[in-house]
C-alpha cells in the first residue's frame, strides 16, 4: 500500500502525521521529497514572496492561537452537541 499526501514543512521542521486506518500497524517507511512552487500555484498565492511561510488573515491566526492555547491547557476546550449548535457560537464571534 503506498499513500501519497502533500504537506508544508513549517520553518522549525516539525510535523505531526496522522496515519490512516487503513494503513497496517507496524514498520512504515517516510519519505520526503521537494516539490517545486510551480507545482502548488494555489498554496503559491498565500506564500510570503520573501520567507516562503504561508500567510493567514486575522481571522485564521486568531483561530490558531485559540486552538494552540486550548491544547495547552490555558482556557477549555470547546465541546458542541451538534453543526448548528457549533455555528451558532462561530457566528457569535463575529
């Protein structure tokens, strides 16, 4: 079984993989490759044209630092019962 999938190598050169069920449990074998620009033109457009990192708006870093901050512990974790319920409290964020 060969899985193929794209990622951005962040600048600290750390990622997390999250393997697929189908994949058997046991020895695996990871492999990186480069991928040119050229062959990304849609993640091209959100790139900084001199780090290379991608760029967020305001309202996607906001996310992120929300998020990071609930898996460290600093404010709860939110917890919904259902989508409406989820984009009731999304929308009330605005």
């Amino acid at each position: 079984m060969t899985i193929t999938q794209t990622v951005d190598i962040p600048a600290s050169r750390r990622i997390t993989i999250d393997v697929p069920r189908e994949v058997p449990v046991g020895k695996a074998v990871l492999t990186f490759t480069p991928v040119s620009q050229a062959e990304c033109p849609l993640c091209a457009k959100y790139r900084d044209p001199i780090t290379g990192e991608l760029r967020f708006n305001a309202k996607t870093i906001a996310a992120i630092q929300e998020g990071r901050a609930m898996m460290r512990g600093e404010i709860p974790a939110k917890w919904y019962n259902s989508l409406e319920e989820m984009l009731v409290d999304l929308d009330a964020d605005d």
